[in-house]
C-alpha cells in the first residue's frame, strides 16, 4: 500500500490493548500459529499485561489513515528483571546487570500483511526506528525464533544491526529464541 504511515505513541496499555491482541491473531494467523498454547490470545494477553505493567512501557502504532498497519512494544530491563535467567549459557554478570536504563528489550513487533512482504515497505524497520528515536536506552535486545521463515526473519534483524549474543526459553510453551542485541541503541 502506498502512502504516509503517522505513528502514534502510547504508554497506557488500554488505549491499544485490543488492537494489539487483534493484529496479534491475524498476523500469527496467518503464519498457522495460533493453534500453539503460546500464541493464544489469552496467553499473549497475559504477557502484554506483564510487560506493560513495568515502568517505561511504551507501545508505537503505525497508521495507514485511520487502518493500523502495525505496531511495537518494549520495556527497558529494571534490575529484578529476568530476561536472562532462561538463557541456555548464562552470559557474564557484567552484561546481564540491568538498572531500568541500560536495555530496551522489544517484546513485539509485528506489521500486517498490505504493509509486509513483497510490498517493501519497510514498515516494520519504521516501526522500530520510531520507536528507538525517543528512547534513552544504550542498548536493545528482542527475542526471534530463528526456525520461523526459514531463518529470514532473524537475518531481517541482523541487517538491522542486531546480533546473536545467546539462545533461550523464557516460557514452558514458548520456542527457544535467539537473544539477539542491539548495541548501540541507534546505529
């Protein structure tokens, strides 16, 4: 689809907890994977909930006029935080230490289909961008199932400058993702 994406930041989880869920499960639709207990929109809704109930959540929604084309959520990394605990090799103290300013950690990120794909549009770099232009982070870390697109979607991250710092399961029914970690927050 042709046009200008507005962007709509938001750190209040009501205003878009229903868009979110709703792209949730046509997006994972459409990748056959909402008959996997961790990608229930019961299940999703809970760790949406978790992760917004953190300070410094903050969620970005892209619009294509008044349709959502996508979104991205993150939280920095407070000093309870276990993000690294389900790593398989644990990484050095010094790199795990977080005090709710070092590490963004981008929960989500996900653009419906007029907005993916063979269109390139690059909404989903967009998103991101967007999102890390006001965030004082110094650095930021996501999760990706390296098995998901035949690995296509791990490289679309490293392209964006995200590299493979580990491998971890962080739910009982979640897949083993690749830690991957952006450092410097903008590149």
């Amino acid at each position: 689809m042709n046009g200008t994406i507005a962007y709509r930041r938001t750190s209040d989880v009501t205003e878009v907890r229903q868009l979110i869920v709703d792209v949730h499960v046509e997006v994972r639709g459409e990748f056959g994977l909402m008959d996997r207990p961790f990608y229930h929109p019961d299940r999703f809704d809970e760790r949406l909930t978790a992760y917004a109930s953190r300070p410094g959540w903050e969620a970005v929604v892209g619009y294509h006029g008044e349709e959502p084309a996508g979104y991205v959520f993150a939280v920095p990394l407070d000093e309870n935080t276990k993000w690294w605990s389900a790593e398989q090799e644990p990484l050095p103290a010094q790199y795990a230490n977080e005090d709710g300013k070092r590490t963004l950690a981008l929960n989500e990120i996900l653009v419906r289909r007029p907005w993916r794909g063979a269109h390139g549009q690059g909404a989903a770099r967009a998103l991101h961008e967007e999102l890390l232009s006001q965030r004082q982070e110094q650095r930021v870390t996501l999760l990706v199932n390296p098995a998901l697109s035949d690995g296509r979607l791990k490289a679309v991250y490293e392209s964006w400058g995200y590299q493979q710092i580990g491998r971890q399961q962080p739910f009982d029914d979640s897949p083993v993702f690749a830690t991957m970690m952006r450092d410097p927050l903008r590149q």
